[in-house]
C-alpha cells in the first residue's frame, strides 16, 4: 500500500521553508500532494490557479510530488484523495500549539488520517509567508525565501 501524505496549506507564497519540509518528506512517503486550499479567513496576495502552476514547475523533476487547489475541509480532501497521513512543518512551540489542534480536529472527523510533523531546519525557521508577502508588498527582494522566480508570478492583491 502507497503512504500518501497531503502537505495542506495556503502557501502564499511557497517559501524554501515548504519546499524544505516537502524534500524531506519524500524519504518517508511514497507520494506528496501539496494540497493549495482557501482560508476564509486570509484574503491572497498571489492567485490560486499561478501559485499551483509555480509550484508544479518547481518540483516538475520529482515524479512523487503533486499539486492540487482543493476547497472544504483538509480532512474531507485527505479521504478524496486516498492519504492517511498529513504533512506539517514545525517553526517554534507557537506552531506546535496551533498544529496540534488542527491536527485533533482532523483526526475527529477522518479517525484514519494521522499528523506527522517535521521540525523545520534552523536557518529557513525565521521567515513565513507573511513576512514574504510584506517585503515583497513594498517592492523588497524576496528571492532567498523562495524557490521559483517571483517576477512572473502577478499578484492577485497588492493592498
């Protein structure tokens, strides 16, 4: 049987951090889906339909990595999918704590999917995505964060 994992979030943008946590994980899953879903409660910076096709080019050369936009509950998408385990990167104590409820939660509505966390490496852990889309808001150089070109990809929110 394939361990499938999803790897869910709204990665806006992808950042070496993700693509770090991704790389990793293929040693312990047989296939990946980084899983794009919609929080309703951010608002994007970079369009959902671009942020898939960058991501797919980055890892164009690694047959066990899938991308794929869902919408509802990661839980839900995970069955969809065939995944019994969820991919998530761990920053500081302050992720854990977040995670960890989210990954309760998931487990009470699919009893089957379990939560593996991976601890980021130390030199990606300062930056997130937010800060990303800050310095990149204000016209800063975001490209050592990130794992793609950014000037191709348009911004879906620039304010």
């Amino acid at each position: 049987m394939k361990r499938i994992a999803i790897f869910p979030g709204s990665f806006d943008p992808f950042t070496n951090g993700h693509y770090d946590v991704v790389q990793r994980g293929c040693e312990l899953f047989d296939k990946i889906i980084i899983a794009i879903g919609n929080n309703s409660s951010k608002s994007r910076y970079f369009a959902v339909p671009e942020m898939v096709t960058i991501i797919e080019g980055v890892f164009k050369d690694n047959p066990q990595v899938w991308v794929q936009a869902y919408k509802g509950l990661t839980a839900d998408f995970a069955k969809e999918v065939g995944a019994k385990f969820l991919l998530r990167g761990l920053r500081n104590t302050t992720d854990f704590e977040y995670e960890n409820t989210i990954a309760q939660a998931n487990r009470h509505v699919n009893p089957e999917l379990e939560t593996v966390f991976l601890i980021t490496s130390p030199n990606l852990a300062a930056i997130n995505s937010s800060i990303i889309r800050e310095i990149h808001r204000f016209g800063g150089n975001v490209q050592d964060f990130i794992p793609f070109n950014l000037s191709s990809l348009p911004v879906n929110n620039p304010e």
